[in-house]
C-alpha cells in the first residue's frame, strides 16, 4: 500500500491488480503504474492486491486454471469487492472515488467486476486484459478505460474492439486506446495513454450533474 505523499487522507483510491503468473517475492510488476499514479494524483492511495491462489510452481493466480473461466472468475470476485468495499468504507471514500487498474488477468477481473456489482468503482483501466464474454449491459456511472497493443498475442486486440463496439452500443463511458509494436506487457506507452486519459475524459454522470445544476440555476434566476 503506498499513501499520499503528504500523509494527508487519500481523496482517491487505486487498486491495482497484477497479471497471473508473477512469483510472489518478485518484483513489483505495477512499481511504474503506481509512480505515475502518485505523480499525476498526490493525494491518491495506490493499493497492490495480489492473486491469492498459487500454481504448482508456487507463482500467483486469481482462478485455478491457467485459463480464465466463469467459474474462476465468479469464485475471484466475491473476494475483490468485500476487499474494495472495506477499503474504501475505511478511507470513508464515495465508491466515485476509487478506481481498479488490472494487468492482463487483473485486467479481466476488473472489467467483469464492475458488471458483476453495481456502484463498486468510478473507474476501470484495463491493460492488455478484457472480457471474459461480450459485455452485455453497460455498468452504471462506471469510466471503462481499454489499453491494448496490437502485438499482444496471449489477448488478440481484435477481443478489446469488440468489447469496445458493444459498450458504446450499451451506452457507456468508454476509451479503447490501441497503440502498434506493442505486447502482452504494461508497456510505458500505455501507462501515458492511460494517464491522459484519467485527465481528459469526463464521466457523462459529471455533465448530466452540470446540466441539472445549470438547470437550476436558471429557474432559480428567473
């Protein structure tokens, strides 16, 4: 866990969740993701969650299967929202507050996390990850961030893209951010993409928020 650089209580809360397949005594896999977090929000908490099973080579895994299934992923989620819940109640954050970032499995569970419980988070940012079936509604209030290189082959972008067309048919805030020569990897680029668009993009429940305030103030005036 790593706290605002001013020991002030956190304004916003990440929870990063690493891919599948790291060693538990290895090196931080999302140390660059969780410095560029810091560096853009000061006032941020970043919370690394780890895969609490182990393989037989004793590396981390979210599901007991090397590939995703829906009973892996149903049996993973339970435990990530108690946690989400109990963080943000600690911090006393409004869910708006707290975001999940994901690596390649961490990446999926996220996505299929904020369909499976309503009002968890306010934003997701997907790396090199995505659904594990088409989405078929879009999840409420809910920024959905898709990064992806064209050269990942453990996750074909062509999946991300598919995703991405359905969710802006559902009607959800979503960016699909595909960028060349790139691998199943958190890959610096995408990190930077990533950040401009935690800066750029507005949650449509912020201007439907601004219209009822504008609104308002006009039957206030006249």
């Amino acid at each position: 866990m790593s706290f605002p650089q001013d020991a002030t209580a956190p304004e916003l809360l990440f929870a990063l969740l690493p891919d599948s397949g790291i060693a538990p005594d290895g090196p931080d896999t999302l140390a660059a993701l969780a410095a560029a977090l810091h560096a853009q929000y000061p006032n941020a908490l970043t919370l690394n969650l780890h895969p609490p099973l182990r393989d037989a080579e004793g590396r981390c895994r979210w599901w007991k299967d090397a590939v995703p299934s829906p009973e892996g992923v149903n049996a993973a989620l339970p435990h990530l929202i108690d946690r989400l819940r109990m963080e943000a109640k600690k911090f006393d954050l409004p869910w708006q507050r707290v975001a999940l970032a994901g690596v390649g499995d961490g990446a999926l569970l996220a996505l299929e996390a904020v369909q499976a419980e309503g009002e968890l988070v306010g934003r997701v940012l997907a790396f090199a990850g995505g659904y594990l079936a088409r989405p078929e509604h879009a999840p409420q209030d809910v920024c959905v961030h898709l990064l992806h290189g064209l050269a990942d082959e453990r996750f074909p972008y062509h999946h991300v893209v598919d995703a991405a067309q359905a969710l802006v048919d559902l009607g959800a805030d979503v960016t699909a951010d595909l960028l060349p020569h790139i691998d199943h990897s958190l890959h610096p680029a995408l990190i930077d993409k990533a950040m401009e668009q935690l800066r750029t993009f507005i949650p449509a429940r912020l201007w439907r928020e601004a219209i009822v305030a504008a609104q308002e103030n006009e039957r206030t005036a006249s």
